[in-house]
C-alpha cells in the first residue's frame, strides 16, 4: 500500500512532515464541518434533491481530502476552497446517472398559493422559504446557478467558470434571474392581496 500522506521535503523530519500532516487535517475537518451543510443547500438551490445534494457534497469533499492528502501543496494553492468545494459539488451532481438539469423542469417543491397560518412565525418563514425555493427552481438551470453563487456572495466569477462562459455573461444571466424572480415573488403576493 503506497503512502498517501504529504511527502517529506528533503530539509522536513519525519517529526515536521507528521505536524504539517496533523494541521492539515485538522484544517480539512474543521473546513469540510463548516461547509458540508452550505454545499447541500447550494445544489437543492439548484434543483438537487436532498439524497442527490448529499451524496454530491460528499463526493466532492471525498475529493478535496484526497487532494489535500496526495499533493497538500495544491490543496494550499486553492484560494477559495469554499468555491471550489461548490463546483465540484456542481459537477459530480451534473454527472449523476439520468440528471439533465438544462432539459429537465424541476416541480415546484409546494403550493405557493396554501395561505400561512395566522400568528405562526415559524410557519411563516417557511411558507415563505418554501415559496422562494419554487420560484426559483421555475428559473433555467443557468439562472439558478448564477443565483446561488450570488447568495453565496461569490462573485460572478466563479458561476462564470462553472458555466464555460465570461464573467460578464454570467452577470447578464444572474440580472436576467433576480428580474424573473421579482416578477414571480411579486405576482404571488398580489394574489394573497386579491383572495
């Protein structure tokens, strides 16, 4: 069995190369304990269903530890983990068997139009979350990931990348999502008016 961990520089003791190899590790867990739930969330945002988003996530951290294991030094080049950790999040999700998110619709995950319960908060948000998760999964595939690397506070940059496409295109599409979501949020809440 070949070792996987950080390879000795030739000035590094076996006592230095076993410290870095703790502190990377305990780098990546406390990294992969912060950002596993943020990444689920980020795919169902997308249209992935909690076993998809879970299993996505998990392929992607799997990915970033063997990285981190094999060549450290890459894994320390990475500026935005976070970032990365999402993309190939993205794209083990994008290559699961039978998933074609830029053919398929996505249904509504509720009726929007089922009123909150009076005096309820918690009922509240969620009605209100659930309503704004259906509107969004009702936005083109594009328009779904720009927005969810937008209320990530990524930078059109990185939904860019994701896309193949140039940071201003990606800018146009995320616009081109807050304006139809404005529009479906909007036209909901008229008909709550209305009733």
């Amino acid at each position: 069995m070949t070792n996987v961990g950080p390879q000795e520089s030739h000035g590094d003791t076996p006592t230095a190369t076993y410290q870095r190899t703790k502190a990377l590790n305990a780098h990546y867990v406390g990294f992969a304990g912060r950002e596993y739930f943020p990444v689920v969330g980020f795919l169902i945002w997308l249209g992935a269903t909690m076993e998809e988003g879970k299993a996505a996530a998990q392929e992607a951290f799997d990915k970033g530890l063997k990285l981190l294991l094999q060549e450290p030094s890459s894994w320390e080049r990475i500026t935005d983990q976070s970032c990365w950790v999402r993309l190939e999040a993205v794209s083990a999700w994008l290559h699961m068997p039978g998933r074609h998110p830029h053919r398929q619709a996505l249904v509504p995950l509720a009726d929007e139009r089922e009123p909150d319960p009076p005096g309820d908060e918690l009922a509240g948000l969620m009605g209100l979350t659930s309503r704004v998760l259906s509107a969004i999964r009702k936005l083109p595939f594009e328009q779904r990931l720009t927005m969810a690397f937008s209320v990530c506070g990524l930078p059109d940059s990185y939904a860019a990348r994701a896309l193949g496409m140039s940071e201003h295109e990606s800018a146009v599409i995320r616009e081109e999502a807050r304006t139809m979501l404005k529009r479906e949020l909007s036209g909901h809440r008229r008909e709550q008016v209305s009733e």
